[in-house]
C-alpha cells in the first residue's frame, strides 16, 4: 500500500514539476497552509463552543441554547475534518513527494514537526469524543478545564511555525 501511495505521489509530483515548471512545489505548499491555516480555525474555536456549552444551565430553560451550540459543534467538526485531511495529504506530498524534509544531515526539525503533527490529529479525535460526550449529556468537565484545553492547539501550532521556519536542528 505504502508504494503505492508513494508510486501515485511519485508520478502527480512529475506531472506537476513538468506543467509547472519551478511553481508546482510553490502551488503544494500554497495549498498546505491554506489547509493548515483552515483546519486550525476550527481547533481554535470548537473548544470555545465546549466552553459555552458546559456553561449552559441544567433543564428547560438552557435546552435551545444547548441545542444550538451542540448543533453549531456538530457541523464545525464536520466542516473542520475534510480540512484536516487536505492539509494532511499536501503535507505528505511534500515531505513525500517533493522530499522537503526527508533524512539528512540537519532535518531533525521535522522529526519534532511530525511528532506535533501526530498531537494535532489526536488533539482532532479528543474533541469529536468530547463532542460525543456532550451529545449523550456525559460531560464530566467544566468550562475553565476547556479554556485551559483551547490553549494547547496554541503552544503546537507556535513550536511548528517555529520548527518549520528556523529548522533549529
């Protein structure tokens, strides 16, 4: 399966160096940021909804703003995932197709950038568990926990900025 992925990687990357000439790794990392840039507004904001959302008050009186922000998350996880995926695959068609960042003498930044990768992704899957949490009304932490939660996808996505545009190692 692996090369297969990287034979169908191998071949879109000649096709794109031969029809654009010196653009088509520009145009791969173009589309990676748009992607990153994208999947981060949700992890941003989908936990400042959990935060609301814990906030709510018990009963009848807070089910429609309960109902609305359980829905307004829902859809934004829904929205956030394909992003998520697209930003993945233009990564690994970089690193992959392209080779940024493939074994050599000083790319140990992107040994440390896959390792908050991999963070990010299971950031990804606690908040559509936690999501799942609110919908069977299990929720067991409170809004001040998801404040301090919002703040990780934060501290990644500066260590990566920084690991990608330095390369300290």
């Amino acid at each position: 399966m692996a090369s297969l992925i990287l034979g169908v990687l191998g071949t879109l990357t000649g096709y794109l160096l031969y029809a654009f000439a010196d653009t088509g790794v520009l145009w791969m990392k173009a589309l990676h940021i748009i992607f990153v840039t994208s999947w981060f507004a949700g992890l941003f904001y989908l936990p400042r909804i959990y935060v609301n959302l814990a906030m709510v008050t018990e009963g009848k009186q807070g089910e429609p703003e309960r109902s609305r922000l359980l829905l307004m998350s829902h859809k934004l996880y829904r929205f956030m995932t394909p992003l998520m995926v697209l930003a993945m695959v233009f990564g690994l068609w970089l690193w992959l197709g392209f080779g940024i960042g493939m074994p050599a003498q000083g790319n140990g930044w992107m040994h440390a950038k896959l390792l908050i990768v991999l963070l990010l992704l299971g950031y990804h899957h606690v908040l559509g568990r936690q999501l799942k949490r609110f919908q069977a009304e299990v929720n067991t932490h409170g809004h001040v926990w998801y404040r301090w939660f919002n703040e990780l996808p934060v501290l990644l996505l500066f260590a990566a900025v920084i690991l990608v545009v330095v390369k300290p190692f």
